[in-house]
C-alpha cells in the first residue's frame, strides 16, 4: 500500500503535472502540400493508411495544428498563428480577411515558392496537386513587396544562409520592395530578398521565398539541420507575446 502511494505522490509533484498539462498553441495551418493528410488515395487518408509526413510529425510536438481549408473570418476567428505554406491563390475575401486578420494582432509565417520543385504523384492540372507556382500577389503587393524569380539560376538544393542559420532551398525566389502608390510599404526584406519581414497593425508575418525546407524524401534519417532550420524559421510563432515584445 505504501508502495502505491508513493507512486501517487511522485507523478503528482510539483511542476511536473503543471508542465505535462499545459496547452500547446494553437496554429492554423493552410497549405496545397500534403503536410496534415498526406499524399495518397483518398481510402488511405480517411482509414489513417497514409504515410504521416515528417513536417505535421515535428509541428505537432509544440502545437496543435489546425488544418484550414479558407482564410475567411469564422476559420481564422480564435486563432492567433497561422502557417500559409505554399497555399493555393486567395479569393478577394481571403484576402481582405486574412489582411485584417494580422492587422489586428495574428502573427503568420508564410512560405511562397515561385517554382515549387516538390515531387507530386498526382500529374498537372490535377486539383490535388501542390501549387506550383505560388499567387500571393495582391496581398504581398498590398502590404509593398513582389516575388520574383530568377531562371538562371542553377537547380538543385543548396544552402543559404540568413540569420546565423543554414537554409536549403532549390530555385528559390526572391522578395523585392514594391511601390504600393500609397506609401503603404509594410515589410522589411532581408537575407539578399530570401526573407521579408511584415509589420501590419498589432500583427506582422514573415515571408520567406522558397518551400525546400519542407522536403524530405529521402529514406534515411531528417537531418537535425533541417529540423532547427524549420524552428528557426518559426520562432515567431514559437515565441510567446510577452517575450516576443521584449
């Protein structure tokens, strides 16, 4: 009996319930890559058959992840982060709201890539395939930045480095300030147009211009590189209000 109540007294200790009960956050996740369901039949996705992907696996162990299928108001309304990776083009609707969505203090990190180089089982023109060229336009252009891409340069992965941190990317785009006529010019670019940085009202987003990170095909382990690359890339998600202030 002693024996037995001992057990209770040490999973009740102090802090440690405290910490194993705390809530994750909640992030909004809207994106035309397989990430949440994975990329197979639809019988496989709905009998739970379909081959997790390693980015919903690492999100998934700081955040409860919630998939959006629109940005209109009732799906962003209660959510303070969002991830638009690579997301499919946004009706006038989802823009305005998505807009004043982080205007009002929701904070994003967006991944746009202006050649996704993704690997797909489905074929072209298949509404089930990834974007493969994002259209973000009207609300980069909204908020004073445009996309660009440069053909010449070479393909395959590589590595760029931005922040302290090693990034891979593969025929990455490049963020550019744009003249928005009225004076509106919301972001900062960094990291030679790999990054910019938007501050619009009490929210801002990041944007980074490539997709790469979020591959990985290869049998062998993640690299650890790539897993502290995406979190880097999140952290201002991560980060909570306060501390993100100061």
């Amino acid at each position: 009996m002693s024996a037995v109540l001992a057990l209770v007294l040490a999973a009740c200790a102090p802090g440690q319930a405290g910490e194993e009960t705390l809530p994750k956050p909640r992030v909004g996740l809207f994106t035309s890559l397989p990430i949440y369901w994975g990329e197979g039949d639809f019988g496989e996705i709905l009998d739970g058959e379909a081959e997790q992907n390693w980015v919903r696996a690492e999100l998934e162990t700081r955040f409860e992840l919630v998939p959006l299928d629109t940005l209109e108001p009732d799906a962003l309304s209660g959510l303070e982060r969002v991830i638009l990776a690579q997301p499919r083009a946004l009706a006038p609707s989802e823009n305005a709201s998505f807009d004043e969505w982080v205007s009002q203090g929701g904070r994003a990190v967006i991944l746009a890539d202006p050649m996704l180089t993704r690997h797909s089982h489905y074929p072209i023109g298949d509404r089930r395939r990834p974007q493969d060229v994002v259209l973000l336009s009207p609300i980069f252009s909204h908020w004073g930045v445009a996309l660009q891409f440069d053909e010449g340069q070479p393909e395959g992965e590589r590595e760029v480095a931005w922040n302290g941190r090693g990034f891979p990317v593969n025929l990455r785009g490049r963020f550019t300030e744009a003249d928005t006529g009225a004076g509106d010019r919301s972001c900062e670019v960094d990291g030679d147009g790999l990054v910019a940085r938007c501050a619009r009202g009490a929210g801002e987003a990041l944007l980074f211009a490539d997709a790469a990170l979020l591959d990985w095909e290869d049998s062998g382990p993640l690299p650890q590189a790539r897993r502290d690359a995406l979190w880097d890339l999140l952290a201002p998600l991560a980060a909570d209000r306060q501390s993100s202030a100061n």
